[in-house]
C-alpha cells in the first residue's frame, strides 16, 4: 500500500509542479517547484491537534530554506486502507483545485512509515475556536461566510459536493480572509462522464460531522441529494458560529435526525447572559433560515 502511495503522490507532485509554473496561489509556497519532498527540509514546532487514534497529527512549522510557516499534517500509513483511500482522494481533488478561499497541499510525500501533507499556516485558527464560547457577530460571520461562498461555488461549478462544511474546516487568514478544508470528505456528481442531478453515496468516516450534514444525506432515500446539501450545512455553520456552540450537541442522534427530518431547526440564540441582549438583524435570520435551512433540496 505505501509503494502505491508513493507512485500516487509522485504522480500528483509532477503534475502539480507542472501547473504551478504558470499560476500559483497568492498565499503559497511553489514547494513542489522547490521540490521539497523529504521531511529535512522542514522543521516542525507545536502539535495543533491529533486525531484519538493518533493516527493523524498536524503541526506548526517552517520550510527551512524560505523560513516561511507552514501546517504539517502528519499520518501513519499503517492505517486502515480505507482511510488512505480517502487521504489519497483529497490530496488528488485538491491538487486540482485553484482558489484563494480553498486551502492549497504545497508538497505531498512519504517519509518512512509517514505520510507528510504540508500545507497553508491559517495563523489565526479555525472559525470554530474563535466563536467559542459567546459566538461571533453578525458582521464576523457575514465576512466568513462571504469566503465560504466563493469556495463553494467554486467547487459546485466544477461538480464537486464538499459535504463536511462546518466551523473546524474554516480557517482564517492573518489578514482575515478565509480558507475552506475538509475535502477528503468530497464527492463528484461527475459519473461516467455525465453529470448526475442528484447522487446517493454517503460520506465515509463521517461520524463527527452528523451535526452539519444536510437531511437529505442522512436519509438516504431514492432521491438522493446535490450541491444544495453543502448550503444546509452552511446555515448549520451560522448558528455555530453565533451561538459559540455545534447545533443539536444537546440531543441524541435519533432526536436530530428526527428534527432535521421534520423541518426542526436551531434557533440563533447565546447561552450565556452577558450576550442575551445582542441581537441579528432579520436579513441574517432570512439567510441562515429561509435560505439555507428551509430551502427545497430537490
């Protein structure tokens, strides 16, 4: 499994290399031009976060030449194959990608037992940490989401359903803009070559992100679902970033599904009294609601 995941990933950096001689993303390193694909080249600081397993770690570090911050992502290969099926499908879909508000993979390779991911330094986190725990303003959340957006239509034209938007796949810019992560949890409506309306596959190893996903994903009935879900996620995502909180965290599975299923959805509110007062205008409720969360998925 490691041989193929070192022909895959030279594969990519070739071809990536090939591509980033006539653009580049404005907030990367060209790593692949630099061809800095072995672990000396890169010196790691803090670890961020790690997964409960400890299969994946990501770090803050530096490119040691350029000095330049980077994230390290940092996973055992010895894990299951279904896992590094879908690690390998987001370092291919992003690879394909171009855009300001989607975090670019600045260099891919295997050293050892590892699998290296070396990516953008968001310096100022995730947008889920910053609305802990008395959520965000009204003009905040309109700025990420203003980014979120632009990265999602972005994936829609091209046939892509990111399925897993929620605050923790938002990371946030020195300069405030933002950048959309997450895509190992995407899918293509391009079947065949022929572009489905709706699709039925569901998101593998998709346990944490219950909260955000839309009704129609987790249903799972004949229709199926589109593009549309990642907009119900969206909406999903203003009332975490308003309240400070994931919506539904208080409630069994069961419960959730129900409510989502029944039209039931979270109400922007803060838990704390300090924020009881504040208050967001009726054109963000129309947003979040009306268009987001009440929408037709059809």
């Amino acid at each position: 499994m490691v041989i193929n995941i070192r022909r895959h990933l030279r594969n990519e950096s070739q071809s990536l290399s090939i591509r980033s001689k006539s653009s580049q993303h404005e907030n990367s390193l060209n790593l692949n031009q630099l061809k800095a694909w072995d672990s000396k080249h890169y010196q790691i600081h803090n670890l961020l976060c790690q997964s409960d397993d400890n299969v994946v770690k990501i770090f803050q570090g530096i490119h040691v030449s350029t000095n330049k911050p980077v994230a390290i992502k940092i996973i055992d290969v010895d894990c299951s194959d279904e896992y590094l099926e879908t690690v390998c499908h987001e370092i291919s879909t992003i690879n394909s990608l171009q855009h300001d508000n989607i975090m670019p993979m600045l260099a891919s390779f295997v050293d050892g037992p590892l699998l290296w991911n070396v990516m953008s330094n968001a310096q100022l986190g995730s947008a889920d940490l910053w609305s802990k725990p008395n959520g965000l303003s009204e003009l905040a959340i309109a700025l990420i989401v203003k980014d979120v957006l632009s990265a999602l239509n972005y994936l829609h034209k091209k046939g892509i359903i990111h399925r897993a938007v929620c605050g923790s796949h938002i990371l946030i810019n020195s300069n405030g803009s933002c950048m959309l992560t997450g895509l190992k949890y995407s899918t293509t409506v391009l079947q065949k070559g022929r572009w489905q309306p709706n699709i039925h596959q569901y998101p593998k190893n998709s346990v944490k992100l219950l909260n955000f996903l839309a009704p129609e994903i987790l249903e799972q009935n004949l229709i199926g679902y589109n593009s549309k879900s990642d907009i119900y996620s969206l909406g999903i995502v203003c009332c975490e970033l308003a309240n400070g909180c994931t919506p539904f965290e208080d409630i069994v599975l069961t419960e959730m599904l129900l409510d989502k299923l029944t039209d039931i959805t979270p109400e922007v509110r803060s838990k704390y009294d300090m924020y009881k007062n504040r208050t967001y205008t009726p054109w963000f409720h129309t947003f979040t609601i009306e268009l987001c969360l009440n929408f037709d998925s059809c």
